[in-house]
C-alpha cells in the first residue's frame, strides 16, 4: 500500500471480519460485554489497517446495541457463547453502519513514500535544500539541530512522515542522532542528519504503520436519506421554510426558498456547506435548475411543497451518493 495516499473506511473493509468468538476462558464460564466488545475492537481494528478506533466511532455504534443499552451494565454483563456471539455480529455490524453514514478519511504511513523519495538522491537534496532555506529564517546558512523535528512536522502526512503526536517514537529518533540539541548545522550537514533520521522513520512504520486519521468528512447522503424517512422531521423542515417564505422578500418562489433555506442549514441536514468548493455550488445548480424546470415557478400550499422538498432531497441524496464531497470538518 502507497502510504500517504487517501483510504476510505466507509464500513466495507468489515464484510470479511473473523466472528468466531474463543471459548470461554474457563469451563462452562461465561463472556462478559467488556470481553466481547474488546474481541470485536480487535478484530474490527485488524480489518482497518490497526487503526486505532476513536472513542466517537465505538461509542456511537454502542448506541446501535440493544443489548447495550445501559453501558455501564453492558461491561460487567455476562453471556453464554451463542448469546455473545450474536452480541458480536450485531456490535460489528453496528461498527460498519457508522462507518457507512460517516466514513473516516485516513493515511496509512507504511514507510513505502519515505523509501521513493530517499532511494532518488536529486529529491531528496532538493527537499532538504527547501526544507533548509525555510528554517533559516535568519539567512545565517546555519540552523540548530533541534530545527530537525519542525522539518519533519513540514514534510508531514503527504511526504508519509506522521505527527508527533501520533507516533511519539519519533522523539527517539531524535535523540538518538542528537537531532534534539543546539548545535547549528550547514547545509549539507542538516540534509546528512535529516536522510539518517527519516531511514530509521522508514524502517519503524515498515515494521508497525500508523494509521492518520485526516480532519475530512465525506458528505455521502447518509444523513439526508434518515431525514427522507423521518416523516416528522420532514414536516418540521416544510414548517420552517414556510415561514421564512412568509418573511421573505416579494419575488422570490417556493424553489429559491428552499434553497436558500437549504443551504443555510446544510449542516444539521447533512449537505455539504454552498461555500465549501465549486463542485458544492454546481451540486445545488443541477438539482435546483433541474427541480424548476419539471415545477415552474408557480406558489405551492403546504402539501405540494412538502412534495417538491422530499423531492429535492431525494435528488440531493441521490447525487451525494454517487459522488459523494469531501470537506474539512
């Protein structure tokens, strides 16, 4: 796998996960929740590369088990084999459908980029010579050593070198090239340490990867398929824009409300912010240019417009799961 490179975990990495559960430790014993939920935190993390699961991902799919719906009491709970066995499928299954509504964008930091960009000896000086000029903000041609960890947090998750706060290791390596202290460098000197720390980086994430989790949500419908099925909460958004058609300046129709109305609230909606990105703007123009040219510009009552907004949603759900946006979160 090419580190640095974009993965979506959007649930289908879980379709092969191992759901055999061990025997019970002891003879006849049971399985608690706390057993079995750290089972299935292992062998979901095994199928997610060994990403580490954010608390925010387990907890909300824990939220999805019936069986925990008291958590608390869920942990200490104890269950026989077939029971904690269903208690399994259904908790991953939970994982999977989280990751389905709101997939994790994520890097998988193997060491295979560091390796390109050191085996090609041009690249390599040509970074550490930007890299160089960069930290000698003075213009001395000289920087300290200690300057070796801002170049590393420059080179960042794209050149496959991880945060610091995500692999600590990286501190190690610091000093074990004394690349923590103030003794100033060239040139050629601060690239001579930088190739000797970013080999032994190489040869670390080959042997245990770190798995970055980027700050991007991806706006795949999800969200506005559950408001299509929520009959009240649909209801509520034809309320709402009913009453800003009230307030609303004379000359402006149904369609340019609900737009309007739309955009605004396109984040307690699930739809991606208007001023996100241009493929966003052209999104909104396609199914609303569309929308207008199968209604007319004629004013709707209160039932034909909740018609025309689940209609709009629909088409907004269907466009966002065929080409789903990415944003910053």
């Amino acid at each position: 796998m090419s580190d640095g490179a974009l993965q979506v975990l959007d649930g289908t990495h879980l379709r092969d996960v191992d759901l055999t559960l061990p025997p019970p430790p002891e003879l006849h014993s049971a399985l608690s929740g706390a057993y079995i939920l750290d089972i299935a935190h292992s062998r979901v993390s095994a199928s997610l590369f060994g990403l580490s699961l954010p608390q925010r991902l387990t907890a909300t799919a824990l939220t999805r088990l019936p069986a925990a719906s008291d958590h608390h009491a869920f942990r200490s709970a104890e269950f026989d084999l077939e029971k904690a066995s269903q208690i399994l499928r259904d908790y991953v299954t939970a994982i999977a459908d989280e990751l389905k509504d709101n997939p994790l964008v994520v890097s998988v930091l193997d060491g295979s980029t560091l390796n390109l960009l050191l085996e090609d000896e041009d690249d390599f000086a040509m970074l550490a010579e930007n890299l160089f000029t960069d930290l000698d903000v003075e213009d001395k041609g000289k920087i300290s050593k200690s300057q070796i960890q801002n170049a590393l947090s420059q080179m960042g998750v794209d050149m496959g070198v991880p945060p610091f706060s995500e692999f600590p290791q990286l501190n190690d390596l610091l000093r074990k090239h004394g690349a923590d202290g103030e003794e100033e460098l060239g040139q050629a000197q601060f690239a001579q340490l930088l190739q000797s720390v970013l080999q032994d980086l190489e040869e670390e994430l080959s042997k245990k990867n770190v798995v970055y989790i980027h700050n991007i949500q991806i706006i795949n419908g999800s969200k506005l398929r559950q408001v299509l099925g929520n009959e009240e909460e649909l209801n509520s958004i034809v309320v709402k824009v009913l009453k800003e058609k009230a307030e609303a300046k004379d000359g402006l129709g149904s369609i340019e409300i609900i737009r309007s109305f739309l955009e605004k609230n396109a984040k307690e909606l699930g739809l991606p912010r208007s001023e996100a990105n241009e493929a966003v703007v052209l999104l909104y123009d396609d199914v609303f240019t569309n929308v207008a040219k199968a209604k007319g510009s004629a004013e709707l009552e209160k039932e034909e417009l909740v018609k025309l907004v689940k209609d709009i949603l629909e088409r907004l759900a269907e466009q966002l799961q065929s080409n789903p946006i990415f944003e910053e979160a």
